[in-house]
C-alpha cells in the first residue's frame, strides 16, 4: 500500500475530506469470491486498486463524501466457444456518493445516477473492490479468436442413425411397376 489507509477499515468522512487516496494491490486469493469465478484458483493473481475520496455538494443538499473507485484483473476463465481457458481483463471505474443512514441512501440510490452508500467509520473498502470487480465480469467469456478449431455442430450415435435416409415402402411396388 502506498498511503496510510487501512482499506478493510476506512473511516469515509474522513477520507474524503482529507481528499485522500488509497491504492494497493491485493491477491486474488483474499477475494473469496472472486476466485471462485476464475478456472484456474491462481490465488497469486494480483488485483490492483485505487480509491479516490472528496466532498461535493451544494447549498441544497449540502456536502456528501464521494469515493471514487478505479480496479483492474486478469481472470483466467472459460471460454464459451471453445470450452478452454482464456484470461479475461476485469476492470471497473465507479464512482459513490455517501449518505448518514440506511433508509437515506435507499431511497436516494433510486433516484440519482450514482450509486448512494451509507457512511461508515469502518468501511471495507475490498469488499466494495470485489463486488464491483464480480459486477464487471463478463456473461459469456470467450476468446477473440479460438486458438483451437471451434466445433459447430454436435451429433450423436443416436442423430446419426436418424440421419440416414429411410427406405421408401412405395419403392416395392415402383419396382413392380416397371417389371410390368
């Protein structure tokens, strides 16, 4: 870490009325749920962060703490085409206005553009980190170009069969007609 932030412990207020900043890298192995997403469990991966605070605000509304949040992984994961492992570059840039309580930033997440929070003096900064890293996953990852041929088709023992033509029961009797 290159600051004198404790991200599993951040005091918001605090931090964003000192403007400050918090960057760090993190291995994937600590994102309990991260790393259930990546094929391989390479829990050395590193995850890297920066967070961002201020205060903005008006005479309206006042000042509110904001925190903007910028991470970045590479995920070995799945890839839909072709079934083999592909790294995958995971990052998320957000940005999170805080607010006193619970029921405030309920109702006014659903009214503002950027996502409300509430404050906290013990804020965990990674999980926020991975939740927005697990938010920014893609839904079907894939390579951009297989480096294995892709098969497009599946055919079973019992498609197979069904494939080879029938023989036609009016044959029988075009034979008899053409003996006539």
């Amino acid at each position: 870490m290159k600051n004198d932030y404790l991200p599993q412990h951040l005091n918001v207020e605090v931090f964003a009325r000192l403007a400050g900043t918090c960057s760090g890298t993190v291995r994937l192995g600590d994102f309990e749920r991260l790393i259930q997403e990546s094929v391989t469990g390479a829990a050395s991966v590193l995850v890297e962060f920066t967070a961002q605070g201020e205060m903005r605000g008006d005479e309206a509304q006042g000042e509110h703490a904001w925190l903007h949040l910028e991470a970045r992984t590479v995920l070995a994961m799945t890839c839909q085409r072709c079934l083999g492992p592909v790294d995958v570059g995971i990052s998320a840039e957000r940005s999170f206005r805080f607010v006193a309580t619970e029921a405030l930033a309920e109702t006014e997440d659903e009214e503002s553009e950027e996502d409300v929070l509430v404050a906290s003096r013990d804020f965990d900064l990674l999980a926020l980190v991975e939740d927005e890293l697990l938010m920014a996953l893609p839904p079907v990852p894939k390579h951009e170009v297989c480096p294995v041929p892709v098969k497009l088709e599946a055919r079973d023992a019992d498609f197979a069969e069904e494939d080879e033509p029938k023989p036609n029961p009016f044959a029988v009797l075009e034979q008899l007609k053409k003996k006539s």
